[in-house]
C-alpha cells in the first residue's frame, strides 16, 4: 500500500475527526488532506516531478505533518532534515541528494540560505512563515494559487518506489541516505498498529518529526483513527498538561525525556491518572530509571529497538505481554532476527553476536552509496552493527553498539553493563561510557557521569563503587562529572564528541 492511501482510507473508515493538535490549533484529517493536496499542487506548479526530492527542515509543527503527505502526493521523495543541524551539515545532504527544493520556517532560512550558497543544484527555499523575498518563496501563498483538486488520489506509484531518503547522523562518518519505500514504511507501521491494544485514542508527537519516527506516529494514527498532539520541544509541564488535557494513555518517548519527568518536582500539580505506558528507544534504557518512572507514574515503561534502516521497529514489549527490564521485547510480526558470530552463522541462545534483521521492513539500500548498502545488506539480512542477545523466551537484549566495544587488555568490555551499574549509584543521575587509547592495554575506560541534584559523590567513591561490584577489568579507570550529555536530535548519547573530549584526559595510569 501506498502511503498516501493510509491517509485516504482513514477518511473513508473514520470520517471527519480532530487529527492534529498543536497549540491552540486543532486541525481534522480532512484538512490534514486538503493541506497536503495544496502542497502537492503547488510543488507541481513549481516543476517538481515523480522522484525529484524535496527536503523538510524545520521544527515540530502540522506543516511537517502535511508537507510529508504533499510531498508523496507530487510523486516526489521526502528527505527529512533534523533543524538543528549545521549548515554544512545541510549542504551535505542537498548536495547528496540533488534536493530540488526545501520547505522550512522562518526561523531557519538564513541557515538555509547558507547551506544552499554551497551546493551546485540551487534548490528552490519555500517557507510556511516568512513572506515571499529574494530567493524565498512563502509555502501558503503558493498553496493558495494552487488547485487541490488536481491532485487524483491515484497516482502512478508502486509501494516499491522510494517514499523517504532518511540522512543518518553521520556520527561516524558522512551521513549515509537510507532509502524507504512506501512498503517499507506501511509495512512496519501496520505491524506497529497491530500491537494496538487501547482503542482509539490520542497520543503525544514529542520525538522530532524530521525522523523515521514522524512518518510512524503518523501513518500509526492514521491506521487507528487516533489523534497526535504535536509539541516543537520537549517542556515536561507542557506534557503533564497535555495527558490531562486529553487523557492521554500513552506516547514514544527517549530516556532522556523519561528521566526529565521523573525528576520533575511538578508532576504531581496534574491529573495523569489516565497514563497507562510509556514506550522508549533510540537509546538504552537504564533499568533503575525504568523502575523509578513505574513507582512515579504508576505506568509501565515498554523498551523497544529499532533503527532507521527498518523503517524503524525491529523489536517491541507486547502490552498485554511479559515485560522484561533491561530487554527490548520480541520482534514485531512479519520481522525476523537472528545472532550471529564474525562469520554469519547464528548463535546459540544467550550468547552474545551481531544483530540482524530480515523483513519488509528493511531498507533497499543507501542512497547512490553500493558499498555501504552491500556492507549492511548480505543476502537479504540487515547488518545492524549491534550485539545482542536473544533469551529462551525469544526476548531480545541489545548489549551494545560493535563500534563502542572496548577492548582492554584482550577483554571485551560492554559499555552498558557498567552504564547500568553507574546509574545504579544514588549520587548518580546519568552514565556515558566510552573506551580511548592506550599504549598499554590497546583501550581504556572512561565514564561521563551526570550527577543528581543535590548529590555528592566523588572520582574514586565511584570507582570503588564498581570494583566492588563488577570483576577490576571492567571498571573505569577514570570518571569525569559533566553537567550534561551531549545528544543528537533523537536523544542518542554523542559518543564520538565524547571520544573528542577524552583526547587531552591524563589515564593516571
């Protein structure tokens, strides 16, 4: 399927009903329909065509929401963009992927403008709230020239043609392109509906929707008949009011914003006796903080696992199911995995190797990349980079990322593990492990440590803490305290910015 046909047969099975809210703006699926058909016309009117691409950049708002559908309704590809990234950044991908044009906000169309100066293409900049000027052109003037009804809601596509390129963060390296079909996509969100066990209902957009994420809590929405309210950052008053307001029962979030509402001091001024679950990914989820958001809330927290070469989710907690702290659930229907040592052969249970994943879900590739798609893709299975374990009951538990295993004097050192045990300490808010160069050991460990508010511990009372408790190998040699983790848009811990900071630390070897 098509998925500018979820949107359709929402209309057709749910009829008229309040889709989006977003401030004091409440907008139906029905408008939700009309705005994308006047971008989609408009784009037209502008010279896009069938699988030209047109990157949107800006911060969570309806008109990411509608410009995603406009965009698949021109016949065109949608590239989301995190807002936050450089220009050069930006450059990076427009040049890539030969972007035709960019729908933004006014807020970013110097850094825009910046980004475009240095590509060859010259993508054309539409803004939702700038007026029209040199070089801009303002998105709702356009959509008001523009004849909706132009747009036939049968368009000559295939669920095998590309529908989104989703630039990764390149934290390693140049951002790869990773190329989802409009199978792809539906594919995982209808898997992800089918674990659907509250009715219809209303959730909470507070993930960036320039991610894999946008197009899930959408197209989810639009499979179930809910509605999303939209927040453009992340305030926990604004989301306590927010699940009163709409008794919300349960939304997506990341660990970090997890633990902004556990230690909240207002929480307790709202109504959120209607919160029945939380679901979290992107990043570890630390188990004590899993603990502590059950005792708070009296909700249940469900760890999932997915990434963007899967469109996203591999792996969920069913709400009705076993929840298993410290795992990610089993995989999703019609999704399978397997471990697997160096060589591909699968692994026993319970030991540990590289993850992989087979499904419709699964991405064809990278964009005008061949040897990073045949690195990642080996007959048929996606090579996530990740170690992993699976349990007798299927349960799947991520031990780390492959690129931040540390290797110590021969041993292998999962950062996790000590990750989980720092956090464990109650002088300790959060943890980032990461290994560094040493002329003796080949790699040594570091840890970044967030202390709680109001909380004294010293260097060498944590490391104590984890000799006492983990074999000496393991434990780090030194830890540095920082007022906060550097992340990225989606709540992922920077390690590599981490590793940068590290080049001047002293080992006291």
């Amino acid at each position: 399927m098509l998925l500018t046909d979820v949107m359709k047969e929402n209309m057709e099975r749910f009829g008229e009903y309040p889709f989006l809210h977003y401030g004091e703006k409440t907008y139906t699926n029905f408008e939700t329909a009309i705005h994308a058909k006047q971008i989609a016309s408009a784009l037209k009117n502008l010279g896009i065509q069938k699988g030209d691409r047109v990157l949107v950049c800006m911060p969570n708002c309806p008109e990411v929401i509608f410009s995603y559908q406009g965009i698949l309704h021109a016949e065109a590809v949608v590239i989301p963009v995190m807002f936050l990234l450089h220009a050069q950044e930006i450059a990076f991908i427009l040049e890539n992927s030969r972007a035709n044009a960019i729908i933004t906000s006014a807020m970013l169309v110097p850094k825009l403008q910046e980004a475009v100066r240095s590509v060859a293409t010259n993508p054309m900049i539409l803004a939702v709230d700038a007026p029209s000027a040199e070089n801009v052109q303002n998105l709702y003037d356009l959509m008001n020239q523009a004849d909706a009804s132009l747009i036939s809601d049968r368009l000559n596509l295939d669920e095998n043609d590309l529908a989104v390129i989703l630039y990764t963060s390149g934290t390693t390296g140049k951002p790869k392109g990773v190329m989802l079909t409009h199978k792809n996509l539906y594919s995982n969100a209808a898997s992800s509906a089918s674990l659907n066990t509250d009715g219809r209902s209303t959730t909470l957009g507070v993930l960036p929707l320039a991610h894999v994420y946008g197009f899930t809590v959408t197209n989810v929405c639009f499979l179930l008949g809910n509605s999303v309210v939209i927040f453009s950052k992340f305030d926990p008053d604004a989301i306590f009011k927010a699940i009163e307001t709409y008794k919300v029962k349960g939304f997506s979030a990341v660990p970090a914003m997890i633990h902004a509402m556990v230690t909240s001091p207002h929480a307790d001024r709202y109504d959120l006796s209607s919160l029945e679950w939380v679901g979290s990914g992107s990043a570890p989820l630390p188990v004590a903080l899993l603990e502590a958001f059950r005792q708070k809330f009296n909700a249940e927290v469900y760890e999932g696992y997915g990434l963007s070469e899967a469109a996203p989710t591999v792996t969920a907690h069913r709400k009705k199911g076993i929840v298993k702290p410290g795992s990610v659930g089993i995989p999703i229907p019609g999704v399978e995995i397997q471990i697997v040592d160096p060589h591909g052969r699968e692994l026993p249970t319970g030991e540990v190797g590289e993850l992989i994943v087979r499904g419709p879900n699964v991405t064809t590739g990278y964009f005008q990349n061949p040897d990073a798609t045949e690195s990642a893709i080996q007959n048929g299975w996606l090579h996530t980079g990740d170690m992993a374990k699976v349990d007798e009951d299927g349960y799947l538990y991520i031990v780390d990322r492959k690129k931040d295993l540390i290797i110590r004097g021969g041993f292998n050192i999962y950062p996790r593990d000590l990750e989980e045990l720092l956090v464990s300490h109650e002088a300790v808010s959060e943890a980032a492990v990461i290994g560094v160069a040493s002329e003796r050991l080949g790699e040594e460990v570091i840890a970044y440590v967030v202390k709680q508010a109001g909380k004294e511990v010293t260097e060498q009372e944590l490391i104590q803490f984890c000799q006492d408790r983990l074999a000496k190998y393991k434990t780090p040699r030194r830890i540095l305290f920082i007022d906060q983790l550097p992340r990225n848009g989606v709540g992922k811990i920077l390690k590599q910015r981490l590793r940068d900071m590290s080049s001047e630390v002293e080992l006291i070897l």
